[in-house]
C-alpha cells in the first residue's frame, strides 16, 4: 500500500513537474505518426500503422499510408496511440463565480411575495436555480493554460456545465485546447443538467420533495406554453398573446426530446426517482455520476438511459474515533460495489461514459478505470467508456471519440499501455495541436518546481487561508456568504461577508486540525457573539458556528 | 491472487446476506397452526389455523387442512394479530420532511422521496408494523401529500405503496405553521402566517382559489365542448389540483394540532367548504370536542401519553382516547416517531389502563381504526376471511410489556423473522469484518474529515424533534 502511494505521488510530482507544454507554434503543423500502435476504437487495433495529422484534423490513419513530405514525423515505435479522451462531465473553463442577474421569481409562486424578487427586465419568471436556459457556453473562459493538468492526463475534450441550481444549465462539449472561446467549442448545447439539491435561498423549492414538484410544474407550464403557441401561431384572433418566458421557451426542447436531460443520480432510489420523472414525461434522459446504476441496469436498458459513469470512487474520508458509530454495512458495501457498476452496465447492455465526478486528482481517472477493468470490464468497453461511448451519447460521434479518417485530431499518446500504472503519457493532441511531454529529468537538490498554473499545494493540513463560497445552515434559511481567511503561521485573519454584514475575524487561530475565531454579527438592534470553529479539507471548508442559540453549521467551497 | 481470493469471499457473503434479505418471493400457501387469534374485529379464538393464500387470508378455523407444499408455521402458545397500522409517521422520507418555503406546499408529494432501504422500516417490521401513512411534516398550513404504504423492506420502492388507499394530504394547525421561519432573519419578511387567526385565513384562502381554480377549468370544459377554437386551458395548478380533489371529497385531510379550539375551527372550515376532515393528528385537547368530533365523523390518531410536552399539549390528560372511543368517535394511536413505531402495542395497552377502553377496541386503535382511517379497512387492518394478510405472530400477548413479534408478514410474505435475524448476525457480522479490511473502508491515514460521533439528542422523535425544526 504506503509502495503504491510512494510510486503514485512520483507519478505526479513527475506530471506536475514536467508538464506537457504547448508547442510553441500558432499555426496547426502536419504530423505523421509512424510504427505505432493504433488502437482505433471504432475498429480493431493496427499492430504497426501511421496516423497523418493536418489542419487540425485526422487526414489518414492506417498500415500503409503514405507519410507525406511536409510531415513532421515522429516515431511512435513502442508508443500506442488512442484517441484523445473525453471526461463526460465536467465544469472546465468555466468561470468559477457566475453570477447571475437578480430576477423575477413569480412562475412558481403560490401567494407570498417574495421580498427581493425585483421585477426585472428579464424574462424568465423563474428563479435562480430554476433557469435551464443559462448555458455553460456562456460562462466559459478562454485559455489553455487551465486545461493543462487534465491535458496531461490524456484528456483532449469534455463535457462543462455549471453545478449550480436545479436546473444546472445547458451543457457544451469542448476542446481542451484554443486562445478563444470559440475555438474551444465543438458542440453547443449538448443537453441539460438536473441536480436534485434544493435551493438554498430561501424561495421555493427548499425540500428534495419540493425540488420535484417545482420541475414537474415548470414541465407542464412549458407544455402549456407550446400549446398556445401552436395555436396563437395559426391564428391568434381571440388569444390572448402567451406571455414570453425565456426558462419555459428553454424546457420545451427538453420535452419534445430534442434536447437530453441529465440527471445526477447516484444512489440506486435516486436513479429510480430520475427515471420515474423521466417516464413521466418522456424525456430523453441520460444518468450522471451512476454509483448503484448496476442496481437498476435493467431498467436502464429498458428506458435506453446511457449513463455518465463517476470514477470517483468512494472511500472513507472519516478518520476513526473510538466514540464514532461504527460505519453503516450499507455504505461499507457500497464502496466495494462501486467499482464494479461498469462491468454490470455493459453486461445489461446500457450505454456508459465515464466522467471524473469532480475527483481531486485527475490522474486517479485512469487508475479507477483499470479498477473496473479488474473488476470485469473488459479493457476495449472501459477505453471505449471514454472515448467513442461519450461521442455518441453527446451526439459528436462523427467528430470525436475514435480515430478516423476526417475526425478531429484528438489523440492520446502513451509508451505501455494506458490503464498501466507504469504507463507514460508522451504526446496529447488536441485540434492537431501538439503537446509534447518532456523527458524527466531529475530536479536539481534544492530547487523548487513550479506549475503554470502555479498550483503548488503544501501538505500541512492546517492551510486553511483563502476565500469561501460558504453556506450558513439555519434552520429552514440558509444563509450564504464569503468567508476571507488570511493565514500568516497560526495567526488567522479575514472577514465573514453576508446579507448580516461584514464580521470581522477575532482570535483566529489555526490549529493542525482546523482553526477557530470569535466574531460579532449585528441582528435586530443586539450584538450577537459567535465563535467559530472549522477545518479544511482540499477545496471543501466546513465547521460550525456557535452563538446563544447553539451551534449552527457551516460549508462552503473555495474560490479558486 | 490474494486480493481475488478475499474478493470472491465477499461476493458470497454479499449473496448470502441478500437471500436472507429476500424472503418468500413466490406467493405460496402458508398455513398458521394453533395460536391464540386475535382478530381485531370478532373476538380472540384458541386454538386456531389460518390458511393464507395468494397472500389474502383464506380460511380462519380449526383443523384445517395444508397442501403437501404448504408452509407450515406452528404457533402453538402464540398470539396472533393483524399487522399494526402506524396512521403518522415520517419513515422512508429522504430530505426534509417540510417544504418550508410557502406556509400552503400542497403541490409537494412524500411519494417523490421515499427511501425503501430506511432501516428504520425494518425495526418497525420488529415492533408488528406492517403499513403506515406516511406524512409531510407540520410546518404548513397546508403540508403535502401523503403515502400510504406497506413496509415490504427489501422491495422495490414502487412495491411499497397500497395502490388504492384514497389520497390524503397534511394540515397543520397551532403553533408549528405559525412559529415556522422563527425567529425571522432580517432581510426576510417573516412567513405569514404568524397566528392561529392566520392560519385559519391561510386555509380559507386556498380552498378559496382552489374552488376559482375549479371554475376555471369547467370554464374552459364548456368552451371546448362548445368548440370554441379560441379557448386556452388554464395553467395546471399542482398546488390547487389536490385542494380541488378535497373539495370533491376524493382526498383525505389529515390536519395536526393540540388544541381544542383550533381543531373546531378546521371542522368548521371543512363545514363551510363541505369536506370532511378525514383525521385530527396529535389532537391531545379532542376530548374537550368529543361530540363535534363523532357528529362529523372524523377520526382522531393521538400518542397515549405525552400529557404537558409542550405548552400546546398543557391540557393533554390520559383519558383522551377513552373519552373519544365512549363519543363514538374511531380513535387510533400512532408514533410519528422512528423510535416508538416500534412498540405501538404498548402504547395501546396504556388505554386500557386508563378509563379502561376494552382489550380488543385498544387494539383495533392499532390496527382496524387507522385502516379505517386510511380508508384502507377493506384490505387490512383485521384478521378476517378475504382481507391482505398482514400479520404479526407474538411470543405473548402483544399488550405485554414481555411480548415481541416473532414473524411479521405481509400479504402471506414473510417480511421479518426474529429466529432468521438472528441467525444472520453472525454472518452480517463478518461480512462488515471482511468490508472494513477493504483499503476504501479503513479510515485514512492522515488528514480526513472527523468522524460522525452519535448525538445526544435522540433523533427524530416525534414533535419535540431536533433533525427538523420540530415540525413533524
């Protein structure tokens, strides 16, 4: 075990260290692959064969094609080539703090106005949260330099979307390569996102059973609408004019099953109560995250519901305390399950792609894959689950996903093969671009290696300085805000910023476990004193805080 | 290899532990033998058989004869009773059993988040549950709609529900509905309403739209059956659609509250609006109104004792269920409570012992009551020729402090065995052995998140409960 960590954060120092970097050129260059071994995907693997790159795209691929002259050729003896892989859901490129305008919140009201629900000029009359028509497109920030640790992992496309709200928004396939936005797009809608977690405002829904009553509502008022559109189109004489409504004018293509509709659903009751809403409906639905899919894969099969597979796999984040109840069997089990839901779905015959379930290291995506392969995936379904199978689901199979004569250049290079733990990621190409790997070479003693991105992370657990997305659990209202936390050794500073006010932090103090502070919130003419205690763990901060009512909870996300 | 090895080890425990999990999936005869038979309906019977087949009581009687494959079960100095029927509990329910947001949440449904893995159902399954009505919580006016299931543990989810239980749907009264969204924060308007007036307003109110709501659509009927091309059907009201069926007396209204005034004030507002409220939940001052109560026909789902918890209960006496059951009015006890579901028998017992309600009317409040209640009496609730066989074999009388439910079955399914349960322990035992050695189950090394260190408070516990703001 402690060899197999030592070998893995080798194996990531060596790829943080030496990242592959962009060849400097602009303009797409010709490359020709050579003696290689091609493993196509779509057909069966070529033992020895040439791939030529041009403008971008895959111009021949085969045994005995012909290396053209202006071909920058490279040598691919004892390197494999596969196509590039697509992480079937993510929120790469997206601006980590999107925020959206203040609406008009009246489609689901019930009687009450709601206090800030401002009559704006926009034209939605739906929440936030309940906006299926905010589209990731949008949000997206151009620049490749983000894309480069997934790069580096051998990935070349993915599925983005935002995680906010019910409605997650409108999904976009992109290239994880190009300076503008527009280069980086390769399909625009793809489909939109559920996530079954209520909002947090304050305004309807704040239940899970509320959460299903809002959809099925803005379902039927977006059936409703297309209704009277039909009608006012043929003749609108004696119709009043159906009101414009841009959340609504956005699900209608969802249900005319133009549009898929992705929910994320792990647990197997989850998965039941997407499709039940599925059915209900007639949606084109597609599953994301998956862990108990293998649970229902029948009915999967029978409703012809792809899945968007996490391979993030589930395990004990708690450390143990002699006082701590025992771990129910239940999630016991289902850890040891998960890795074999692959191997069910493609034995039920349900379409699968997997995606990275927003695991914190990318490199464990590979490593998880070959779990399932262990666990009896065959290895071409867990290569195709990242590949081809995600093409199809996403509906950019004719561009992406295997490799092709006239597909985009998108490809994976390795030395051993790819599920390996020893395997070594040589080239990627994104667009034909090319980003090479460098040789290792040994740092000198006593220099410090740094990123692009300039991610260094230090390991001591006590590092909780920055600034938090954090949610203040009252009951029935939760609170959101930003909590800024300056660390200087164990000294903390900073401010907790809500609709309260601004608190100032107090006796901060950062322990190896977490850190506390006082502070004061105004609240009704008094003085309220809290103090606060929490702790950090990667980007996720979580705590309590505790004032004459009793503790409260809090969490929250970094900003990046 | 070795890694192989402990891994195909856990494959067969896991396939042990799910065929123990899984019981009687065939729906074959079962046989009964000689227990005392407590009917719920005419009278105890010694030394009685009952033949249960297609899981519907089939024959009652002595000496009754058994196919060769017949299931014998011998319950010689055995009680035998219908299933218990729970007429409140929040069991199953994933997510907060309150839609806080609006003080009237009738659009919402318990049916959308039913968990059927609650492990809570499989200790009520212990305590002699087999069905239970499963509510949105008391934080509305008007709550949402409800469940009625039968707890089959280890079915799928859309097993659980009775399919032709008449719908229902939650009512709160008091101070829960008016206290909700308390204290306010500041930039919020505090949720009306904030009194007993408002709440009563807040009901009128609906039932108000839901009968424009109601005109609306016969409008629009009549206009298409004019063929009238211009006619556009109004907005499909989730909210309204359920007041509208209350309206037309095809759903039943199942309203909390402690207090004597306000429960007269929704069987007057029911009055006004022509329903009748199908069950007064809690209702610990209902004694004060027994005979409005019977006159109307409305049934009354108490806790035996629970005298003074709250300000709300202060006049709560132990004579509740007497004084209703001597009124004539149908009375049945239930938990709201994932804890007390467990021995609702005793909680019947208590009401002999005070006013001296008659042993097999105290037991029907468990049983028959709340399936008439339900409105699911035709099919359960008694041991009777014709009726589900749901049922609960005891070691002793059940209104023992001594007795535990040895077998409790669900239409002729076996959903829990005391002898097979324990049994079992020994191998779930080392399953949970073999699954904690896995590297994924080992708490990490060094960082990792705290782990979750039980409460003091005991959770979920009827409407004192800390998980949801004590609305339940």
């Amino acid at each position: 075990m402690k060899e197999i960590i030592l070998r893995f954060s080798v194996a990531i120092f060596a790829l943080i260290s030496f990242g592959l970097s962009a060849s400097a050129q602009n303009r797409a260059e010709t490359f020709a692959i050579t003696n290689a071994r091609i493993v196509t995907v779509s057909g069966a693997p070529i033992e020895r064969g040439i791939i030529v790159i041009r403008d971008g795209l895959i111009e021949s691929v085969g045994a005995g094609v012909r290396v053209p002259a202006d071909a920058r050729t490279i040598d691919g003896a004892g390197l494999t080539v596969y196509p590039g892989f697509i992480d079937a859901l993510t929120n790469l490129g997206l601006s980590s703090q999107t925020v959206s305008q203040q609406r008009g919140g009246q489609g689901l009201q019930i009687q009450i106005q709601q206090p800030q629900a401002s009559q704006s000029q926009s034209s939605s009359n739906y929440p936030d949260g309940l906006q299926p028509e905010q589209m990731a497109f949008e949000q997206l920030k151009a620049g490749e330099a983000q894309f480069e640790t997934v790069r580096n992992a051998g990935f070349t496309s993915a599925l983005t979307v935002s995680r906010e709200g019910i409605f997650n928004g409108q999904s976009a396939v992109i290239n994880l390569a190009g300076d503008t936005v527009s280069a980086m797009i390769i399909k625009s809608p793809v489909a939109e996102h559920i996530t079954f977690t209520p909002l947090r405002t304050g305004t309807f829904p704040t239940s899970l059973m509320g959460t299903f009553a809002a959809l099925r509502q803005m379902f039927l008022d977006a059936q409703r609408l297309q209704g009277i559109q039909k009608m006012y189109a043929k003749d609108p004489r004696g119709i009043k004019r159906p009101g414009e409504d841009k959340s609504l004018e956005a699900v209608i293509p969802i249900l005319n099953r133009e549009m898929p509709i992705v929910f994320n659903a792990n647990t197997e009751r989850e998965i039941v109560r997407a499709l039940n809403l599925a059915k209900e409906f007639n949606l084109n639905a597609i599953i994301a995250g998956g862990q108990e899919a293998g649970k229902v894969a029948d009915r999967l099969k029978a409703q012809k519901v792809p899945v968007l597979l996490s391979l993030n796999f589930p395990k004990r984040t708690a450390t143990a305390a002699a006082e701590a109840d025992p771990e129910p069997i239940e999630l016991l089990r289902l850890r040891a399950e998960t890795p074999q839901t692959a191997a069910r779905l493609a034995q039920a015959g349900v379409k699968f792609a997997f995606q990275s379930g927003g695991m914190q290291n990318i490199g464990d995506f590979l490593l998880n894959a070959n779990k399932a392969v262990e666990r009896g995936l065959t290895r071409e379904a867990a290569i195709r689950a990242m590949t081809l199978s995600a093409a199809e689901i996403f509906g950019v199979e004719n561009r992406l996903g295997s490799i092709e004569r006239g597909k985009i250049a998108n490809l994976v290079v390795s030395r051993g093969d790819i599920l390996a733990k020893d395997k070594q990621i040589t080239q990627v190409f994104v667009d034909g671009k090319l980003f090479e790997q460098k040789l290792p070479v040994k740092p000198a003693a006593g220099t410090t290696a740094t990123t692009a991105s300039g991610a260094t992370q230090t390991s001591a657990a006590a590092n909780v300085g920055g600034t938090y997305a954090i949610t203040i659990e009252i009951p029935g209202q939760p609170l959101t805000g930003t909590m800024i936390l300056t660390q200087q050794g164990t000294d903390l500073t900073g401010n907790v910023q809500t609709q309260l006010g601004t608190s100032t932090v107090k006796d901060g103090k950062v322990t190896p476990d977490g850190f506390s502070f006082t502070s004061t919130v105004e609240f009704g003419g008094s003085t309220i004193e809290l103090t606060v205690n929490g702790r950090v763990t990667g980007n996720q901060i979580s705590g309590t805080m505790t004032g004459p009512q009793g503790p409260i909870p809090f969490s929250g996300t970094k900003n990046p | 290899m070795k890694k192989f090895t402990a891994f195909f080890l856990l494959q067969i425990l896991l396939l042990t532990a799910f065929n123990f999990a899984v019981f009687g999936q065939t729906k074959k005869e079962v046989l009964i033998r000689n227990a005392t038979v407590i009917t719920a309906i005419h009278g105890n019977l010694e030394n009685t058989d009952i033949l249960i087949q297609n899981g519907k009581i089939a024959r009652i009687g002595k000496n009754l004869k058994a196919a060769s494959n017949t299931q014998v079960i011998d319950a010689s100095g055995k009680f035998v009773t219908p299933g218990i029927i729970d007429c409140h509990s929040h069991a199953m329910m994933d997510g907060s059993v309150n839609e806080f947001s609006y003080s009237v949440t009738s659009m919402v449904t318990t049916r959308d988040i039913l968990n059927p893995t609650d492990i809570s159902i499989y200790r009520a399954l212990a305590g002699g549950v087999t069905a239970a009505n499963l509510l949105h919580g008391s934080a509305n006016s008007i709550g949402g709609q409800n469940t009625v299931v039968k707890f089959k543990y280890g079915r799928a989810v859309e097993d659980f529900p009775v399919a032709d239980a008449p719908p229902g749907i939650k009512f709160a009264l008091g101070e829960n509905p008016k206290q909700t969204n308390q204290p306010t924060q500041p930039g919020r308007t505090p949720r009306y309403p904030r009194t007993r007036m408002g709440v009563m307003e807040t009901i009128r109110d609906a039932f108000l739209r839901a009968r424009d709501y109601r005109r609306a659509l016969d409008d629009y009927r009549a206009k298409v059956d004019k063929k009238d091309k211009t006619a556009v059907a109004p907005r499909r009201e989730l909210e309204l659609e359920p007041l509208v069926e209350i309206l037309e007396g095809k759903r039943l209204v199942h309203s909390h509250g402690y207090r004597s005034d306000e429960l007269l004030n929704v069987l007057l507002l029911a009055d006004e609006f022509g329903f009748r409220v199908a069950t007064l939940q809690h209702a610990l001052e209902a004694y004060k109104i027994a005979p409005e109560i019977a006159k109307r026909g409305t049934g009354v789902s108490i806790f035996t004792d629970s005298w003074g918890y709250k300000l709300e209960a202060f006049d709560a006496i132990p004579y509740n269920a007497y004084i209703l059951w001597k009124n004539g009015v149908n009375v049945s006890i239930n938990s709201d409570s994932e804890e007390r579901i467990r021995r609702l028998n005793l909680d019947a017992a208590k009401v002999e012992k005070y006013g001296g309600v008659p042993e097999e009317e105290a037991l029907k409040m468990i049983t028959l009551n709340p399936a008439k209640q339900l409105g699911i009496d035709k099919r359960t609730g008694s041991i009777e020729q014709g009726k589900d066989a749901d049922i609960v074999i005891w070691n002793a009388h059940p209104f023992s402090v001594y007795a535990r439910a040895d077998m409790t079955m669900i239409e002729g399914e076996v959903f829990f065995d005391r002898a097979k349960d324990l049994a079992n322990r020994d191998a779930l035992q080392r399953e949970r052995e073999t699954l904690e050695k896995l590297d994924i189950n080992r708490p990490p090394g060094s960082g990792g998140t705290a782990p979750k260190i039980p409460s003091e408070k005991r959770q979920a516990d009827r409407d004192e409960a800390v998980g949801d703001g004590g609305n339940h």
